[in-house]
C-alpha cells in the first residue's frame, strides 16, 4: 500500500472529505488529491498533521508499520490553532 493509499483510507475511515480535511490541516484541497492519487508526497509538515489527524504514527503513514504516535488531536489542535467538534 503506498502513502497515498493510506491516506484515502484514513480520510474515508474517518468519515472526512477532501475538502474537510484540508480545511483540518490547513492544506489547499487539490494537494489532497494529488497525494492520494501518489502524484506528489506531502511536506513533513503536512505528514505530521495528517499523523495527528488520523491518530496513527508518522511511521505508520509514511510507510504502514507502528511506531510511535504523534500526540494526536491535541498536538494538531495546539499547532494548527483548531478544533475538533
């Protein structure tokens, strides 16, 4: 499974669309797509947010196997300046 692979998943498990989780990692909505669809990789930055988002670790995003988690909704919360409802 690739990284964008994981992603689509993520985003679907989680109910999200494109547009809502580009709004929660403050992303433009197109980029979205073109990580799912393995046309471009996200920034570190963006990685980290997404490991936020989805609860899982960097390791497993990036390349499917656990590691440790990045603190979660919190972390994402405090960095991007948002919550969740």
């Amino acid at each position: 499974m690739t990284l964008g692979n994981r992603i689509k998943k993520l985003r679907k498990k989680f109910g999200y669309t494109q547009k809502q989780l580009s709004k929660i990692i403050d992303i433009d909505t197109p980029a979205i797509s073109l990580w799912e669809n393995d046309k471009t990789i996200p920034l570190k930055t963006s990685k980290l947010k997404l490991a936020a988002c989805f609860d899982v670790s960097l390791s497993y995003l990036e390349f499917g196997v656990d590691g440790l988690k990045v603190d979660g909704r919190n972390f994402l919360c405090k960095f991007c300046n948002i919550g969740f409802q």
